[in-house]
C-alpha cells in the first residue's frame, strides 16, 4: 500500500551523540489474504497475500474467490520514499513449499505486487493459516484466517472445500455462559480461539430485574458478567490488545436468554453500538457454512404481512405498506435487487417465491409468543387476506426445505425474537438459526413502527456496503441511540459465523438462472449458448445426466468435464506464479535503472535479478509442459 503523508506527525528526540531524526508519519495500510474454495489433500494450493491502500480495490486473483482484509500500521520517515516490509505465513496443518516469509520494498504511492505462497494440505478438517506482517524486526500484527475444510468421500478422494470464516486482525472474543452449577455459572471466554480463561458468575444474575434505565442495566449486566478477578483482568488485556473485538455471546443457560445483553456496558461504551465491538448472539450448529456470497447482484425479498382483519380480530396497528415499500427502497437503493412478494402472504406463495433464490428474506408485520405453549407465531394472510397464525415450525419447516434457503433473515415483528424459557430453540430467531440460516435479526421485545423503519434503514446501508453483519447490526444500534429510541436494545442478532461475513467479493460472473438452462449446455464448465448454430462442438463425455427442466421444456444433457480438475488448478497456479515472477522481475528493473553507473548496482539487486530470470524460465517450461 502506498504511503500517504495523512498519519499524526510524530518527532523523536535528538540524542547527545546523533542529530534529530527526520519527522515520521503513521499509516495504516490494508491487508488482504485470498485462498481458493476447493483444494486436495497433498496436493498444492496457493494463498495469495498484498499490501494495499485502504482505498485501492481489495485484492483479485483467479481461482482464489475467498479474501479477508485486515489493517496494520507502519510507520515511514517523510524523506524516505519506501518501507521494508516482511510478510510470513504460519500454517500449522500445512506443509508450506518454498518460502514461508518474503522481503520487499514498499513504494510510496504504490500497492505491494501480490505475493504467493504455496501450501499443501496436510489433513482435511479445519485449517488455520496465519500471515504476520513486520516492518523491518517489528512485529506490526497477525492476521489468523481460520478455514473449516469439508471432506468430500466422492472422486477425486481427498477433496476439500475451504471456506474463510473470521476477518483478519480482529481479536475474536467469545463469551460462553455454562448451565448453573453449584458455585453459579462457569463463565469461559476464549481469545483468537487459543487462550480460555475461565471464571464464575454469581447466581444473582437470574434475579437481574430491568430498572428502565438502560445505562444502569447495562453497567449491571457488564459488572455481573465479569465479577470473577480472572474474567476482569483478560477483558481488559483484550481491550488493551485490540481496539477491534468482535463479541460473541455464548449462553447455554436457558434461563439467562432472556436479559437484555444488548445493553452491556464497558463505562461508557455500550458494546452493542459501538463499531469496534460487533456484537451478536452466537448459536454454533454442526451443519457447515457455504461460505460467503460471491453473487451479484444480492437478492431480497420483503413481504409486508397485513391482515384485512388484524385491527378488529387483534387489535394490532395495520402497517403502512406505502411507507415500509418507499423505506426499504430508499435503505436498499441500486446496491441490491429488491422484490416483494404480492398479497395475499401466504405461507405457501412465500415458499414458491423464495424457491426462486433470494439472499435475504424481510418480514413486517406482527408476531405473538404463546407462554402457555412456548411457540412463537407471524401473522400471516389466508387466500382471502384474512389473517392466519403461522406456528415457528411451520415457518422454519418451510425454509429448511428449501434447496437455497436466505442467508439472512430480517423479523422486523413484535416480539418475534421472544425465546422460550424451557427450550434452547423454541424461539422463532434462534430456531431459524438451528437449521442452518446463517444471521437472523429479530426483536427480543415490542418495538415501536418508528424504531423498526430507522434500524432497518441504517442496517440494510451499511451492510450492503461492507458485508459484515454484526458491524451494520451495531451501526443500526448507534444510530437508534443517537435518535433518543427508548427500544434501542430491542433488536437482537442469532448468528451461526464466527466473523459476520456475509457478503464476499462479487462472481466474475452472473449465475446462471434456471430459465437459462435451457438455452446453454455445460461443456468442461463453461456455458456455450445455443443460439450458435452451425458451430460444431466436439465433447468429450465420461458422465451424462439428465435434468427434466419442466414447463413442457425438452430435457437437456448435462455433460461432466473429463478434464482433471487438479490438473486445472496446476496450470492457474503455475499462470499465477508466472505472472508474479515477471512483475517482480519489472520491479527490479527499475530499481536498476535508478543508478547512473551500472557498477553501482548493488550486488544483492544483480542476484535478485538473475533469480527472477532462472524463475521465470522454469515457471515457462512447466506451463508448457501441462498446456
């Protein structure tokens, strides 16, 4: 990343034998981290590393379509145009080939070249693969990228499907609350996933009693919550740490749900709202995660559930569908698609709507929570408009049916985050979480029209922006503070990641719907449109299959590529590196050109150079050799 004169002045002091040190600036410079989505176990894969400007483009290279940024800070004196830096990969579960750590001169005004290393798996499961950035022997931060890796039993064996879950150089902080014991509630939090420091949390808090004032429940909560001396001292090395901690609370116990945790307080920070501090609800559940959406444009599906008879029969306020459609409008804008779904709302138009695959699902409307039974219930439309109860099995059977069920779910209803106090899941949020959906926004309480449309457009901006949910959940929450909304705790995020991220870098290019299957046949994983006729394709077909794409349409062959797929990624690989050593060897001929006579070249830029040269000619032979 270049190096712009923008950081605090800083001026170190002359000592007795030196003269004062020119005046340096701090920067803080972006660091971005790719892996591709499928690898081998033994065979290699690359990890693509850059430094960059906060503002430049967040890094791109073929094949690997998982990228997690972070930010470091180096520190540059004003005289001097570069910075030597030293990136270094830890790959514990890795066999890393070649070099683990790579020196390079950082121009100012200029992103670093991208940096490849390679690695090969030593295992399936999960993976950790840690890049540290140092300027010269200073250690300037980690970034920890933890993968879940899937083991797939079908040919080619040894398969493995990595996913990216956790933003770099964030200190990841998870707060678990155990079930009672004798002594109270074992409090366990965990740090970057290593270091556990356990303590205990007075019985107390099951007798904890909201005062309606929310900065004193907060306090409370937070003073409760990390009484014991150990879970006191670790927070504050945490916050020491980091300014940045994402916040996960964990809570087995039942009876502890239901506390407004939104409100904890560190002084005065209300964790919740603050962007350094993303906070949720995490709900850890075996099935795995997909990973985050590469697809554009994102998909939404608002439905705004209003009962012709919801007034008389209920007594509930009817929602304004004018208003909430030109609010959602106006929050989305051109960032993402938005549709919604006509009346009547039923449950059955909704599943047929969202088979059509959509990434976000948005309820309005009303919502109940039966004590009695401990179910929680949205008031959906009969055929004729009429309103109709819809039980939280119902609602959730439907969308675990789903082929591609949303991966986020808005309830913006009336207590329609309400959790059983019986049941871990018995709650609407938590339970869509349970089947696999990864982020679930609800209300753990009634919540005011007003409060609703202000969150809604606040979370739908910044997430549509970043991709990280927790961070826009906070932003929302911040925005309600600043408003003076009495509700601003109401709002509840049930999470399933680790690191918020929904949103990833947008595909090359744009999924190919079902109406499109049609007109295109797969061939080696490319699409080739029909409409070409009189070109002859000669394919090569080891597996047919066959789709029956309905509406009275023709059936189409699908045809399996017999193209080693490992072979593929060899010759990427092999592109990537070729295309790394010739930028590198550009670099060093400039700096070459920078010296007037050619016996001033240092001896280490002239070794450089022959490196390079040696690299960029075997890299050619083995692209020749597998094209």
């Amino acid at each position: 990343a270049a190096l712009e004169e923008t950081g605090p002045e800083i001026t170190r002091p002359a000592s007795e034998n030196t003269q004062a040190v020119q005046p340096v600036n701090v920067q803080t410079l972006r660091v971005d981290a790719a892996v591709p989505e499928q690898v081998f176990v033994g065979r290699t894969f690359d990890l693509a590393v850059a430094i960059k400007q906060l503002a430049s483009p967040r890094l791109a290279a073929q094949d690997l379509t998982h990228v997690e940024s972070g930010e470091v800070q180096v520190v540059a004196e004003q005289n001097i145009p570069w910075v030597n830096l030293r990136v270094e990969v830890d790959a514990p579960d890795c066999t890393i080939e070649g070099k683990r750590s790579i020196l390079f001169r950082l121009i100012r005004g200029q992103d670093s070249p991208l940096f490849y290393f390679r690695l090969k798996p030593n295992r399936a499961g999960a993976l950790s693969l840690v890049v540290t950035v140092y300027q010269e022997d200073y250690w300037l931060g980690s970034a920890r990228v933890n993968t879940v890796a899937a083991d797939h039993t079908p040919p080619p064996a040894g398969q493995v499907s990595i996913t990216v879950a956790s933003q770099a150089l964030w200190l990841d902080c998870e707060v678990r609350l155990h079930n009672r014991s004798a002594a109270g509630y074992k409090v366990e939090m965990t740090l970057n996933g290593e270091q556990i420091i356990e303590g205990v949390m007075s019985d107390e808090a099951t007798s904890f009693t909201p005062s309606g004032d929310p900065r004193d429940d907060g306090q409370r909560l937070f003073n409760l919550l990390l009484a014991d001396p150990n879970l006191r001292e670790a927070w504050g090395e945490a916050r020491g740490q980091s300014k940045q901690r994402r916040i996960r609370l964990r809570i087995d116990a039942r009876e502890l749900r239901g506390l407004p945790w939104e409100l904890l307080r560190d002084d005065v920070d209300i964790l919740a709202a603050q962007a350094d501090t993303p906070f949720s609800r995490y709900l850890p559940t075996e099935k795995p995660w997909g990973g985050a959406i590469a697809a554009r444009p994102i998909r939404i599906l608002a439905i705004i559930s209003n009962p012709s008879d919801l007034a008389d029969k209920y007594g509930l306020s009817p929602a304004n569908v004018s208003t909430e459609m030109s609010l959602l409008h106006a929050a989305v804008g051109s960032a993402a698609h938005l549709d919604f779904l006509s009346v009547p709302i039923t449950l059955a138009r909704l599943e047929g709507e969202l088979q059509q695959g959509y990434h976000i699902l948005h309820f309005i409307g009303h919502g109940a929570f039966n004590e009695k039974k401990q179910q929680a219930a949205l008031y959906l439309q009969n055929d004729d408009g009429t309103t109709t109860r819809v039980l939280d099995d119902d609602f959730a059977g439907m969308l675990k049916r789903l082929a591609a069920p949303p991966q986020l779910i808005v309830l913006a209803a009336c207590q329609s985050a309400q959790q059983a106090q019986t049941q871990a899941f018995s709650g609407l949020g938590p339970k869509l979480v349970q089947i696999g959906i990864p982020a679930v926004v609800a209300m753990q309480d009634n919540v005011t029209m007003l409060t609703a449309r202000q969150f809604g457009a606040k979370f739908y901006r910044r997430l549509l922006e970043h991709g990280t949910v927790d961070r826009a959940m906070n932003e929302a929450r911040s925005t309600l503070i600043t408003n003076g909304r009495y509700d601003a705790a109401v709002p509840v995020l049930f999470m399933r990641l680790k690191d918020g991220r929904l949103w990833g870098e947008a595909a090359a290019t744009a999924p190919v719907t079902p109406a499109q299957i049609g007109k295109q046949i797969n061939v080696a994983g490319n699409y080739i449109d029909q409409s070409t006729r009189g070109d002859t394709y000669h394919i090569k077909i080891d597996k047919v299959e066959t789709l029956n794409l309905g509406g009275g349409a023709k059936q189409a062959t699908r045809a399996q590529p017999a193209s080693n797929e490992a072979d593929d990624a060899e010759r990427a690989s092999l592109q990537r590196q070729l295309k790394s050593a010739r930028e590198n060897l550009r670099l060093i001929e400039e700096r070459k050109a920078e010296y007037v006579l050619g016996v001033d070249v240092p001896l280490q830029l002239i070794k450089e150079e022959q490196r390079l040269k040696d690299r960029v000619a075997e890299l050619e032979r083995k692209l020749k050799a597998v094209e």
